[in-house]
C-alpha cells in the first residue's frame, strides 16, 4: 500500500502541485453558495459551489458543504482560471480505476424503495498526465450508509449507473468518456430496488485493476438527481381498436392511417397505425404498428418494411436501425429504455415516467397480419387520440385543443366528429410522422379514406382481399376470453372474439394483461388448464398460433 502511494504521488506532482497554488489564491476563502444545478435535484450543493479552501484543495482539510469524501482525498477545483460546467468556480477532480481510486457521498438524499429517479452531470477527463489513461468513467452507487470499500456491488450497493459506460449512456462510445471539454450526461432511468438506500457515492474507474500508475482522472460537477413523477394517466388501445382515454373514458375508434396517440409538453410522443381489417360485416380496423420519440430517439415496432407478412415477428429500430429487444434492455440516452416485452413484444420507457408496452397477435388466413393491443402506464401526457376527455365532452380535445362537446344525438353527426373532425385532426403528416418507411411510401401510403364506411359494407381498401366473417357464439368467446381479469378489457376480448372470429385475439389481451404485472416473464398460461393456450373450442373461425 505504501509503495503505491508513493508510486501515485511521483505520477501525479504536477497537478499536486497546481491544485496546491490554487489553493493558497483562495485559501481559507468560502465561497457562496449558487442556484442548484436542476429543479428539484434531491442533492445538496450539485454544483459543487459552497465550499471552504483549508490550506490545500483537497477534502479534508478543505469541506464541500453537504459532500464528504468516500475514498482516499479528491480535490476540490476553486479557481475561476478553471470553471465547472457552469462557468463558476466549483467543481471536484479525483481519480481511480476498478481496484482503487478517490470518491465523494452525500449522505440522507431522500431515495425511496419503488420510485424512479434520473441521474445526470457534468463531466471531462483530464489526460494533462500523458502516462496515464485518456478516457474514464464514473460509478454512481447507492447504499444505506457509507460504502463498505472501494469494490463494494450487489443488493447492498447497487450501481445506479456507470457514465461513460455505453450500456447506460450510449452517446458515448466505449471505452469511456474522452472528452477534455465538459460534457453532460444522463442516465438511464432507475427505479430503487427494496431497501434502505439514502447514501449516494461517485467515484471514477476504468478498466484497469492495478495500482495508481493506471487510474484515469475525472472532473465532475452538476450532479444531480431527479425523481420521476409519473403520471397518473392509463390509457389502451386494443383489439379493433377500443380506446380507453388516459383519465378512463372509453369509446371506439376504426379510422385507418396513422394518428398521434398519446403526446406532452416535454417531447414524449407516441404514434399509432391503424390497418382495415377487410372482412365483410366486419368494418374494424387493428393497430400494426406504432412510433414514439423517447428523449431525442425515434422509436418504431413495425412489420416487415417490404409489405409482405412476416410471422417471424415485428421488427423494433432505434433511429431507423434494427435493433434486436432483449429482457436486458437498451437505455437510451436521455433516460429512456426499450426492452422485449412477453410473446415478442416490446416495453418502452419514457424520460417522462410513461410507460408503453406493445404485445403483437396475428392474423391468419388471406389478410395475415400482425396487430398489437396497447398500453400506455404513469403518463402524464394528455394530448391525441387517447388524450383526456374533459367533463362535458364525449372525445378527447382536437389537435388545436378545441373540445367537441356532448355525443351528438344524430347517428350521422357522430360519425362525422369522430371519423372525420377528429381523425383528420390528429393524422400524422410526412413532416410529423415518427414511422420507418419503404423507399416510394409515406403516411400517405396506410391512409384509407372513408374508413369505416357510415353506412353499408366496408372495404378493406385497394388490393385487399376480403372474406366473409365466421362469428363465434358469444358463450363460446366468454370461454375462450375467461383468464383475461380486468372487466372492461374482458367485454372487448368477448366483443372482438364474437365480432371477428379470431379466437387468438384472447391470447394478445392476455399477453397485455401479463406484460403489465411481471414483464418479461414469457408466456401467459390459461390458469384452469395449466400448460395451454386459450383456443377457440372448436378450432374455427381463427388461426391460433404460438407466438415466435
């Protein structure tokens, strides 16, 4: 132990040396304390600015208010010659790799079991010692109390995240940040596991487990830690398709094309695809795909871009590049994430605290489709299709924020405020749309005018093949629709069974169903027959297919 010090301080004079100059310009100097670095940040002094200078700039002898060091003595940097991020003076330096290094905590940050937070800075490397590594990282722990050492992980310790590590920040490029100017960061969103956890500590590493000849230096300032409200408002779509408003109001909603779902003030949007589904009695339509922008991502969950059906799956891209889901999950940056979801589907966080999960069905037979039951959690957004349905008002406000008033009486006038006022008024355009398209299509391309018909047969629209419907007795759909709980998306189970003939549409509520309490757990079960899936009895009228 005595030898690496020694082998640190003969690596590190020069900037010993420059921190101990600055110091004696400000010593014994406090300074004041400054606006926080972010709104509601659940640390105190983010930004690094309450300090006292005590001879030398490391602490102790000099303190940061409300921080204490975890490991060994950073280096508090106090000179206006080298500001922080925010152009102040007033930001920490230490140093570190996996096995050793410096460190700083807070100690009682109010961090609750089950409540979501964001985590961000500021940060630089500084690689003024050339022997030494020109990238870093830096490990953000929580723990109930100081960390018992250096290396401490698991239930007791858990990271919060790793800037500069791609798989929490994918801005940046692996090894670890590179950049000498200051750069600002955000983790994934991270939900506290049970637990007592009100003990943050930061402190810097790289890949190396050696001495001090191999740790990288960190600057650090803004840290801040954020929780995530969620909203209060749940929203669905599903089956063909019922809507269920974010503040609980349902109603009906066939239009074909592409629509904004759901969208907020801070950026979230989520969009929807609406295909005919072209059987003759059966005027429906079913959502196929859907687009969200999570932080400054583009996210899509689409069929095959060429047309033609694929029962293999959906294909999911980040930013127009396929991408394969996993359990793990992709963070975004910004604080986003997607992961796959039960039966292939897909679950994606929101910056915002929304959650959307999408579970696929197919549609077999001469019209194959896939189709997806919608749900969208905690969000605040109250705007779109599936926005808040203020008192007095049947539908959910037009784009410009008009209300259209009490349900018409006429039969005619409703159809005309649904299908084409509020359709039209919440379409997407070229300009707006979020989708992934084929060279020579657009939004234009999925819009079917007219759909669903006011009165008569409906078409399912150019070069769509239709067939007559085979319904299933509604005891029969009650059968087959019976392990799906919730009351309201049971009625649409037994409805969309009855009115389709697709038995499989009870498996994709179920999926939905699942995918809301325990993501990720796989297939849902019929819980009166173990092992099985819920089938049409009779085997007609449905496709009934294992999902892939």
């Amino acid at each position: 132990m005595l030898r690496r010090f020694k082998i640190t301080r003969r690596r590190l004079l020069p900037l010993f040396v420059l921190t101990l100059a600055i110091s004696f310009v400000f010593a014994l100097r406090p300074s004041s304390a400054q606006e926080d670095c972010c709104r509601g940040n659940l640390l105190k002094n983010g930004n690094f600015s309450a300090f006292t200078i005590a001879g030398s700039s490391n602490f102790p002898p000099s303190t940061v208010n409300d921080w204490l060091p975890a490991f060994a003595t950073p280096q508090i940097v106090s000179s206006p010659q080298w500001p922080g991020c925010d152009g102040k003076p007033g930001f920490i330096s230490m140093w570190g790799n996996k096995a050793v290094g410096e460190g700083i905590r807070q100690t009682n940050v109010p961090i609750q079991a089950g409540h979501t937070y964001r985590v961000s800075a500021c940060v630089k490397v500084d690689v003024s010692n050339n022997a030494l590594p020109k990238y870093v990282r830096l490990n953000v722990r929580a723990s109930n109390g100081p960390l018992t050492s250096y290396t401490a992980s698991g239930p007791t310790a858990p990271t919060i995240g790793i800037i500069g590590d791609p798989s929490n920040t994918p801005s940046i490029a692996a090894p670890g940040i590179v950049s000498t100017a200051w750069l600002a960061v955000t983790l994934a969103n991270w939900t506290a596991p049970p637990g007592v956890f009100n003990t943050i500590t930061i402190n810097p590493e790289n890949d190396n487990t050696g001495d001090g000849n191999t740790v990288s230096w960190a600057h650090v300032d803004n840290v801040c830690i954020q929780e995530v409200t969620r909203g209060t408002g749940t929203g669905y779509s599903n089956g063909d398709p019922h809507l269920t408003a974010v503040n609980g109001v349902r109603f009906d909603f066939q239009s074909a094309g592409e629509f904004v779902a759901l969208r907020d003030g801070g950026g979230t949007e989520i969009q929807v695809r609406q295909t005919p589904l072209g059987r003759q009695s059966a005027c429906v339509s079913l959502n196929t795909a859907v687009a969200a922008r999570v932080g400054s991502h583009r996210v899509t969950f689409e069929p095959n871009l060429s047309g033609v059906p694929d029962p293999s799956g959906l294909q999911l891209r980040v930013d127009g590049a396929l991408t394969i889901p996993s359990t793990g999950g992709l963070n975004l940056s910004g604080g986003g994430r997607v992961a796959s979801s039960s039966g292939g589907g897909i679950q994606i966080d929101f910056p915002d605290g929304t959650t959307l999960i999408a579970s696929p069905g197919w549609v077999g037979g001469a019209q194959a489709m896939w189709y997806l039951n919608l749900s969208f959690l905690h969000t605040p957004a109250s705007q779109g299709i599936l926005g808040t349905v203020a008192s007095g008002s049947w539908l959910p406000p037009l784009a410009n924020g008009t209300s259209l008033g009490p349900q018409p009486s006429s039969s005619h006038q409703q159809y005309v405020d649904r299908y084409q006022t509020f359709a039209d008024s919440w379409r997407v355009t070229n300009s707006t749309s979020l989708f992934d398209y084929a060279p020579g299509t657009s939004t234009a391309t999925f819009t079917v005018a007219g759909w669903p018909a006011e009165n008569g047969a409906c078409s399912g629209g150019p070069n769509r093949r239709e067939r007559p419907v085979t319904p299933i007795e509604p005891k029969l759909a009650m059968e087959i629709c019976r392990a799906v709980v919730d009351k309201d998306r049971n009625a649409e189970c037994v409805f969309d069974v009855t009115t389709t003939g697709e038995a499989g549409f009870a498996k994709t509520y179920l999926l939905s169903q699942q995918a809301q309490t325990s993501p990720g757990r796989g297939e849902t079960r019929d819980e009166k027959n173990p092992g099985t899936l819920p089938v049409d009895p009779r085997q007609r009228g449905a496709e009934v297919r294992r999902l892939p």
